[in-house]
C-alpha cells in the first residue's frame, strides 16, 4: 500500500522505489501546528510558529529514520536550476535558490516543500542517484521532468532507462483552472500534445500537471514511471492545498535518501 503510518505521521510512499531508498511525501497529519497549519506544517514562510514548524520537521526525518541533520534543501524560485549535494546543507547555511536537488550520498536527505506543486522523485540504482524536484506550472512548462534527466546523466552517468521517476501527490487536473496566458504557453510548449493537457469545462479550462510530466519524462527515456494519482484539492484531510485553500495554509514535505 503507498500510505504508511509511523508515530503519527502519515506519508505516502512510492511502490516502485527499492528498499534501498528511503522516501515520502508526507502528508498534512502528524505535526504540532494549529489551523490553518494543522498540522505538520513544514513551511516556514506561510504565518505559522517557526518552533512548531522545526519540530514537524524533526518528526518527518525520525519517522523515516533519517537524521535531521542530513537535510540538504533549497529556496523554491520555479526555476529548472538543479544542485548537486555532495554534503548536508548545514543548519547556519541559508538555502541556495533552485528547484531540484541531485545527490549520490547516503549521509544526505534531500528535502522539499509543496502545497498544489507536483513533487518528482527520482532514483538510479544503477548508479546510486537520488533527486528530487518541485514542478509547478512554470516549472512543468520549463521542462523540469526532462532537465532533471538530462543532469543525472551529464553528471552522474545515468542512463535513462535505469531511471525510476515518481509524480507526486499534488492538484490534479480538476480543480486546476488555468487562464489565457498559461493556456497560450502550454500550446506553445507541447503543440499538439497540449489537448492532452488542457479540459475545456463549462467555459473555463483546467490543466494536467501530471500528464504533462509524464509526456516529458517519457520524451527523455525513463521507462519506470509511477504517478500517485492523489490531488491535493480533493483531499484536505491529508494535504495542504494553496488553490483550495486560497493561500491560508501549510507545507507537505517530502524527501529522498539513499539507505546506507
């Protein structure tokens, strides 16, 4: 089953990752923080009690059995920049500005926040690789699916079809209205390929975000491709959703690791 339940904290696991890699989206059960954070709100930015939020995050690294202190994260910008952590961040280090994160260490966790952006992870077993990546609208139209692949194998000699890719919880494709301007840049981006992408509803269109990282993770080799399939609109019981709740809410966490 892709849900686990350890100490309280609920995550979502993906089932085509190995043992080998620890990994989760957590969902919004398990913290310490109160509404409209409740309650393992992850995100440091949004309003809620900064020690209550280091402590949710504590309690997301434990119920993995990650050290906290591993964590390697970065400030969210919708970028397709990508850092290669060789070590941890370090706690009195400010975050670098990207939007995706490669590592082939076992002593890093690579760490990130969503609330609607699609998590993407990522694994290489073949050449012990881990990523992670956030992928909102701008970010899916950047092409971050296809970038994230590309880097894994300039860097660390990745083949493509050794890749494992998983499309994280996040909003799907009914409830996310779209207005002129993306629909224009989604056509442009994926020409005729965009009427997979874009549901014309009762005058207003909606986009797929998971498709549309599908299609690029296709077009750039990976075979080994999991989509959770959750939206995180639909189900506010266990996520933080900045569309379906109009901007008052937290931060999901996810990370990935490799297993020493």
């Amino acid at each position: 089953m892709p849900f686990h339940e350890k100490n309280g904290i609920r995550y979502f696991s993906f089932d085509s990752f190995p043992g080998s890699v620890s990994q989760a989206v957590f969902s919004r059960r398990g913290g310490i923080s109160h509404a409209p954070w409740n309650s393992l709100n992850v995100g440091e930015l949004v309003g809620d009690n900064l020690a209550h939020v280091k402590e949710n995050r504590v309690r997301s690294f434990n119920a993995l059995g990650r050290n906290p202190a591993s964590i390697f994260d970065v400030w969210l910008v919708h970028s397709t920049d990508i850092i290669c952590a060789d070590s941890p961040r370090g706690i009195n280090q400010p975050p670098i500005q990207a939007d995706a994160i490669l590592t082939d260490n076992p002593k890093v966790t690579l760490y990130m926040r969503y609330a609607d952006c699609v998590p993407l992870l990522f694994h290489d077993p073949k050449k012990g690789v881990v990523g992670i990546a956030h992928a909102g609208w701008m970010g899916t139209l950047r092409g971050m699916a296809k970038v994230m692949v590309e880097k894994m194998q300039s860097k660390y000699g990745c083949k493509p079809e050794n890749i494992t890719a998983g499309i994280g919880p996040s909003i799907g494709v009914d409830h996310y209205e779209v207005g002129p301007d993306v629909i224009l840049k989604v056509k442009g981006t994926f020409g005729e390929g965009s009427d997979r992408l874009l549901d014309a509803r009762d005058g207003r269109v909606y986009l797929d975000l998971w498709t549309a990282n599908y299609i690029q993770l296709q077009k750039a080799g990976v075979e080994k491709i999991e989509v959770s399939g959750i939206c995180t609109a639909c189900h506010l019981d266990d996520w933080f959703s900045h569309r379906a709740e109009k901007g008052k809410t937290g931060r999901f966490g996810s990370l990935i690791g490799l297993r020493d």
